[in-house]
C-alpha cells in the first residue's frame, strides 16, 4: 500500500503518517522508486496510534503502548500503569477546566454585555495574577 491508501484506511493525514516515520514509531519499506510501501501491520500500528492519540496520550505512551503492544510477553501490569497515569492526567485537566468555567461563567453573569464601555470581563483579564 501506498501512502495515500493508508492515510484513507486509517483516517490519519499523510502528513501525520510520514511524521510518525520520522519519529520512529512506524517503519514502512521503500521501493526501489524510494517511495514507502506499507504493509498490513504498518497499517494496523498506524491505526493503534490514532486511536491512542484520539485518546490524548503522548507520543512517548503511545512509543511505550506499541512496545508492550508488540511484546506477547509483557505484563499487563504495564500497560494499566501508563494508562492510570494518563487518566490521572485528565482527571487534573478536568479540574483545571472546570474551575476555567466557573471563572468564565461568573465573569459572563457578571458583565451587562450593553453599550457602556466598563466590562468586567476585561477588568478581570487585566488583572496581575502572580
């Protein structure tokens, strides 16, 4: 396969593709043309890594994820391992957002949203917060 039929197969970009090849996660043959020839498992891995990225883990997890993916001897223990310590991640994110709402929220409530100049909104994002 070539790198436009991978691309469409696994919904990546071919742009994301060759940067995968770049950085190592993925290596596809070349012909004697110097073009990428993909095969089945490059296809499967590259579809692997989508659905970790769609997830939001890095690229380290997901070079760390392959690995253990690819190695029928791992402990499963390994795998939970990373993904634990990405759902810690989120869950921080989580919060982080939620007080980013609430914040937003209130400076919403706050401002009149009329033809007077005085905005609580901008006040607020004026504000040195060290």
């Amino acid at each position: 396969m070539n790198i436009s039929e991978v691309a469409e197969r696994t919904g990546l970009p071919a742009k994301t593709i060759r940067y995968y090849e770049e950085i190592g996660l993925i290596r596809p043959a070349r012909g004697a043309n110097g073009y990428r020839k993909f095969a089945d498992s490059d296809m499967h891995k590259l579809a692997f890594i989508g659905r970790a990225r769609h997830l939001d883990f890095s690229i380290e997890d997901c070079r760390n994820l392959l690995a253990l993916w690819e190695d029928r001897e791992r402990s499963s223990a390994d795998v939970r391992s990373i993904a634990k310590n990405h759902l810690a991640q989120i869950e921080v994110k989580l919060k982080q957002l939620q007080e980013m709402r609430a914040t937003l929220a209130t400076l919403v409530d706050c401002c009149a949203g009329d033809n007077r100049p005085d905005c609580p909104i901008l006040e607020d994002l004026s504000k040195t917060h060290i």
